[in-house]
C-alpha cells in the first residue's frame, strides 16, 4: 500500500484551516491573570503571527503538484485575501470583536515569514 502524503497534508491543511476560523471567529475575553506582553510584544500580535505562518507552508504542500513556485504565489495571495476578509469580517459575526490595522499587519507577516520559509526550503530541496 503506497503512503499518500499528499492526502495528509490536505487533511492538516483542513484542520489548519478550520482551527483558524475558529480562532478568528470564536470570542476570546483574557482574564486579569492573562500577560498582555511578551518579550515587549503585544501578545495579541505575537497570536496573530503565529496563527497565519503556516497557511503558505501547509498550503504548498498540500496543493503542489508541477509548479511548485507558482503554487507558493497562489498559495501566498489566497493566505492574504483570507487574512484580510476573516479580519474584516469578525465584527460581524461576533460583536465582540473589532478590526485593529495592526492585527492585519501581525497576519500578514506571518503569511510573509511562511511565504519566506518555503523559498528558502524550496532552494535548499533544488540543490539537493
């Protein structure tokens, strides 16, 4: 039985995906006990990096197949449209919620930072 990594990565990208919705969507209220900080980073902005780096490395790997290049464009521009409507559209879906610039700019960063780790994988594979 051959092993379909292909399948995988699609079924983590769904998951990924999915954990993302919720996390943009879902209501959030920190407790007093909760840092606002971290290594004098807004904790809120370091959530946001981290929440939208993996959509340019499980998306690659998950839609690749002739161009791997092109696929990371694809890949990239579809990462910052999501980013962009789910931080738009939070506000509508849980008042409790509201659009921060900044926010979008820790999205799109951490889009960029994963764009940039596929680069430098995919350079590394093609010496190989």
């Amino acid at each position: 039985m051959k092993f379909n990594t292909q399948f995988i990565w699609a079924i983590a990208f769904l998951l990924y995906i999915a954990a993302l919705a919720w996390l943009c969507f879902g209501s959030f209220t920190p407790g007093p006990d909760v840092p606002r900080e971290w290594m004098g980073l807004q904790l809120d902005k370091c959530v946001h990096f981290l929440m939208f780096m993996p959509f340019p490395v499980l998306g690659t790997l998950t839609f690749h197949n002739h161009s791997w290049w092109r696929t990371l464009c694809w890949v990239t521009l579809s990462a910052n449209v999501i980013a962009t409507i789910f931080e738009r559209f939070q506000t509508r879906i849980n008042p409790e919620r509201f659009t921060d610039p900044a926010d979008l700019n820790a999205n799109l960063l951490g889009i960029t930072t994963g764009l940039l780790l596929m680069v430098i994988i995919g350079l590394a594979a093609k010496k190989k």
